[in-house]
C-alpha cells in the first residue's frame, strides 16, 4: 500500500473532537520522520469530507493549513468541540 494511502487510513479513524498531529501521525504509519510527507498526502486528499484531514494539526498546537483554507478548519474543529484561541488549540500540550 502506498504512503499516502496508509496516512489516509490512519486519519479516517481520527474520532470526531479528537486531533493528531502531523508528527503523531507519521508515527503511526511507522514513518516518523515523515511528518512532511503527511502534510504532502492530506493536501492531496480526494475525499476530505470522508477522511476528517481537518484534525490533524501542528505539533506546536497550530491548526496547520487546509485543502479549504485554515477558517474553514478551524470552524470544522470548533463544531466538533475543540477550543481555538488565536489559531492554536487551547490548552495543547504533547
């Protein structure tokens, strides 16, 4: 199975109010310093409705970019309960 491919499986199972980071998540497919790559797979995204690339964020706490735009992330976050103060999570800490 290709890189991007395992990144998507592994953010379909992201449950709802819930974020990964970047870095966490390129753990998770047992590459670990593939964070960019992550990044480079969730641009491409064909199905970003389905696959909620919308919680994976920054390790630094930031919403990091999205396919449509940081606003749109930050308002899909805030319906699923995540707190946002001036584009990081709230009380992010790893």
């Amino acid at each position: 199975m290709d890189f991007a491919k395992i990144v998507l499986e592994h953010v379909s199972k992201i449950p709802c109010g819930k974020v990964l980071t970047y870095k966490e998540l390129a753990s998770a497919t047992g590459r670990p310093r593939a964070y960019r790559a992550v990044g480079n797979a969730l641009h491409h995204n064909p199905r970003p409705l389905e696959v909620p690339c919308h919680r994976v964020i920054k390790s630094d706490g930031r919403v990091g970019g999205y396919i449509y735009g940081s606003k749109k992330k930050i308002g899909l976050l805030r319906q699923e309960g995540i707190k946002i103060e001036h584009g990081r999570i709230r009380n992010f800490t790893k």
